[in-house]
C-alpha cells in the first residue's frame, strides 16, 4: 500500500509521438484514470489500439466499445481450459493494427466475463467455507473478506441508476431481478444498456490486482443518465486498479476528470499509410480560476472555442451555428461570465493550443468600449442582438429575391414596402422610447460597474452620470424621420415589436418563424451574404486581437 507522500509505481506508461516531433509522457498509477477526449475522426480508436501495443506496463486489458451486446444463455458455456485458451486469443488480437475497427473476439468477452463472475462468486463461498469451518465468527470472516462480490456488483448497478439486481441460481445460471416489481428473468433477455453495465462491471470487478484497464468508448451502449456514474463507481470499486478512459461525451470526461489522473484532449492524427504515427495531444490542466463553462467547452475537444451570450435553449443558436460553423459554440449566459471565461483561458499558458473568442450583443457600446473588449479577444456585434441580422436590408432583399421565383413580385418594392411598414410600427405607441429606454439601462448597467469604487467602508457611496436616454432617443428619432432603416436595425433590440410582424407579412410570410426560418436558409447557402452582414469574427483570415 502506497503510505503518504509516498510516489506511487506507475502500473503503465507511454511516450506518444505527437505532431511536434517529440512526446507527449504519459503514466497511470493504482487509482488514477487517464481521460482521453475527442471528437469522432480525430484519432481516439487509432490511440486505443496503439497504446496496448505499445505499453510499458505488467497487465494490461482492453475493453471494446465495439463488442457485441447478446449472448444466448444466462450462464457461463465454456470450460477452464477455453477460458485459457480464448482469453490468450483475445489478448493477442488486442494487440493488433486491426482491432482499432475489428474485433476478432465479439462473440467470446462476454462468455469470459460470466466465466470471471461466477468463478469468482464460487472462489468466495469456498472460502468463506473454509473459514467458518476453521472457527472464525461472522464477523472475522465480514472483516477478512469484505463484502461479497454480486453486493459490490449490485451496488455498482444501482449506484449508477439501474433498478436492478443480479443473482445466481441453483443452475449456476445468472438472473436479474427489477427492484420495483420483483419481476425475475435470465440475464439474456435483459435490454442492451443493462447487458452493456453488466458486462463492463463483470469485466473490471473480476480483474486481478494490477490490471491496466483501456476502456474504449464505454458510453457507446449506455444511457447518459447512468454512464457517468456506472464509471466512476466501478473505478472506485478498483483502486487496485489503473485505467485509461476514451470517450467523446463531454459529461463523462468531466465528471472523470475529478478523479485522480489526467486528461487529455486529442485534436488529430497522421498517418504513414494504414500505421497511425503522431498524434495532436494536449493536457487539460486544473485551473481552480477557470469558469466551469470554460472547463467544459476546452473538454469539447475543439481549439477554437466561441462563447455567445444566451442559453443553451437559444433560438439564437441556429443562427449562430450558421456563421461560425467551424468554431465551437458555447452560450454562457450573461456577458460577465462570457468575458472571464474568454480572458481565463487566453490568460493561462496551459492553454496555448486554444482560441478562445467571445462574441456580444452590441447594445448600444462605445468605441472605447468595443475597442477594449476586443484586446480581451471579445467581439461585439454590429447590431444589438444577433437576431436584428435576419432584419437587415441584405437578408430582407436576399429573402425577397428567393420569394419573387415562386410569387413574380418585384423584390425591390417588396422589400420597401417591408422598410415603411417597419418604421410606421417603430413609430407607433411610444415603441421608440420603450426600446431606447432597454437601451439605456444596458448603458447605465455597465456604467455602474465602470464607476464601481475599489474600496468600500462606511461612507456614503455616490455615483453620477448623466443618463444616456436623451441622446439615444434624439438619435433613434432622427433616424427615424431620414428612414434610416438600418441605422435603426443596428441599434435597436427589435425582438419584442411589432416591426417584425410587419416585414413577415409584407414578404409573403403568415408568421415571424416562417420568415426567420427562411432567412436562415438564405444565410447558410449564401457566404456572400454572410460575408455582407459583417460578422466581426473573420471565418478564413486568421485575423485576431494580439494577446
């Protein structure tokens, strides 16, 4: 047993080429876990078959997500001697090139995992046995032997959600039993996200003292309510134990990352050939200052990372997908979460390899406030909120354009028409001063912080400034009377007017979802049009703030 301060024997480790040339050193020790995170295509399965090949470690076991699920009897259908002989097999195929997409085996694990499970129920009661025979009371064999092996499987089962219990019968036959109902039945009729739990805590509770575990993808045949715990349980019932985990949910990889270990994102591979040869890796390090949001998006296994304003629920996202379809997008809610996320990762060396951007509504800021942002790497809209984009001239006349091939309408009166109607419902019921006044507490809200004192005590605290409302609201009705359309678009939050309903109907539209929607379409089949709306974010440049 390892003592305090005491570095523990790593039981595996590896030096994995990676694209700079060198090695990326890795090792894991009784207890830890390797988290190894990527998106499909990036190089996971080339890494998981690589690494058995290539190990430094005393025991070493694969576990596949690949491997079939089914199994026609309820009990072990193999002798000792096939239990040797096939499980010698599959750890020879494990190691080959091709077990990255074949399992040469399928149809072999699982009868070796309820071999392993009940031999080990039957080693158990054997001992047991001779304990009580030599004299030792209840609770000398309780204390020398510890809990018997179907309740720590049992209890991983139900840990992780599933209202199950697993038993043996005279026969030697495993069943399971629904706590619920009491209903019993053999464990081959059970459905394939219990199989897939059974199996895996068979395969890892059985194991000897040791053992290496590389677990491919064990999300693959598990719901998402139970996989993160189902994991992490069985882990904790194996601190003997050493494991490597691939995965590409983000919520496993989170959750394993609080364990003892590391974790790595894996962005690429390159290939000589069929040999898969270097891999792009990155460690995730611990950073107690970093938002959770921004923990989670750098586990999205992306390197270029975009954090927008809003919720994950957002209607406002399908827009967003369109435009930057090559970043990963990540709502964070209000803009003071949004800009410490930004500047935690863009401040921390150990995430070098990401570029990391925000983007925020325009909301009526200053140039000295864009400019700032933007040395933060924060982008601000050029309109107030994203969704004025549907609402601008070129959208409206690209939409028009599209709805004149199916009615014969002019576009260009179509979308005038849509511009008058618009302005007459801004002009209507003090509609101007409600949104200049949205404005102005936006303004006022983010003065407050500016004029924030850095010490605070007993005195009275005074704030004045003088309210940004007169000016906004000269300047709305000034565009207002030239028929500044997009003057108007670009500074006003339109989402709750009228206007909108306006310049649905006047297109052809019986509704703003209608109208959305087909803008959305112009948008995505259009990167000229894309190009037009000036997204501040430049897609193929590569221009970004220094820092």
């Amino acid at each position: 047993m390892t003592q305090i301060g005491e570095v523990p024997t790593p039981l595996a480790q590896w030096n994995i080429p990676v694209f700079t040339g060198g090695f990326c050193s890795v090792q894991v020790s009784a207890g830890e876990v390797l988290t190894i995170l990527g998106a499909n295509g990036s190089g996971k399965s080339a890494l998981a078959s690589w690494m058995p090949r290539n190990s430094q470690a005393t025991a070493i076991r694969r576990v596949l997500a690949q491997r079939k699920l089914w199994f026609t009897q309820s009990g072990p259908s193999i002798t000792p001697a096939d239990r040797q002989t096939r499980f010698a097999q599959i750890t020879h195929w494990d190691q080959e090139f091709s077990s990255r997409y074949l399992d040469h085996s399928d149809s072999q694990r699982s009868g070796i995992a309820l071999f392993d499970m009940l031999a080990k129920i039957n080693q158990e009661n054997r001992e047991r046995v001779d304990l009580y025979e030599a004299g030792s009371s209840t609770e000398d064999v309780t204390r020398r032997m510890g809990p018997r092996v179907l309740d720590t499987f049992n209890t991983v089962l139900q840990t992780s959600g599933l209202e199950i219990e697993i038993g043996v019968d005279s026969t030697e036959n495993f069943f399971a039993k629904h706590l619920n109902s009491d209903v019993t039945y053999p464990i081959h009729l059970m459905s394939d996200g219990e199989k897939s739990a059974l199996l895996l805590a068979a395969e890892i509770i059985t194991a000897p003292s040791g053992v290496t575990f590389i677990i491919d993808e064990p999300e693959r045949h598990l719901h998402r309510a139970i996989s993160d715990e189902l994991i992490k349980t069985i882990i904790a019932t194996r601190n003997d134990c050493a494991f490597v985990v691939f995965t590409h949910d983000l919520d496993l990889a989170a959750s394993l990352s609080e364990q003892r270990g590391k974790v790595l994102t894996v962005f690429g591979v390159r290939w000589e050939g069929e040999q898969a040869m270097q891999w792009d890796l990155h460690e995730i390090a611990q950073d107690d200052s970093l938002p959770e949001i921004a923990r989670q998006a750098i586990l999205g296994g992306r390197k270029e990372i975009l954090f927008i304003e809003g919720e994950t629920t957002s209607h406002d996202l399908s827009l967003y997908k369109v435009l930057f379809p090559d970043w990963l997008l990540v709502p964070s809610g209000g803009c003071d979460t949004l800009i410490r996320s930004v500047s935690g990762l863009r401040n921390s060396e150990s995430f070098h390899w990401v570029r990391a951007r925000g983007l925020v509504d325009g909301d009526w800021r200053s140039e000295q406030e864009i400019e700032s942002l933007f040395s933060l790497g924060i982008h601000v809209l050029p309109v107030s909120e994203i969704e004025n984009l549907y609402y601008t001239s070129e959208v409206l006349q690209a939409v028009a354009e599209q709805q004149a091939s199916t009615f014969g309408d002019d576009p260009q009166v179509k979308v005038e028409e849509a511009k008058s109607a618009a302005m007459k419902a801004l002009g209507k019921n003090e509609t101007l001063e409600r949104l200049t006044g949205h404005l102005s507490k936006s303004v006022v809200a983010r003065k407050l912080v500016e004029y924030m004192p850095d010490v605070v005590d007993e005195n009275a605290i005074e704030i004045n400034f003088d309210s940004p409302f007169p000016q906004i609201l000269r300047q709305m009705k000034d565009h207002l009377t030239a028929g500044a359309y997009d003057e108007l678009i670009k500074a006003l939050p339109i989402r709750n007017t009228s206007m909108r309903i306006e310049i649905a109907r006047h297109l052809g539209f019986q509704s703003i979802q209608d109208y959305e929607t087909a803008a959305l379409h112009r948008i995505r089949n259009s990167p000229p049009l894309q190009i037009d709306l000036h997204i501040p974010i430049e897609k193929q440049s590569g221009r970004e703030p220094s820092g």
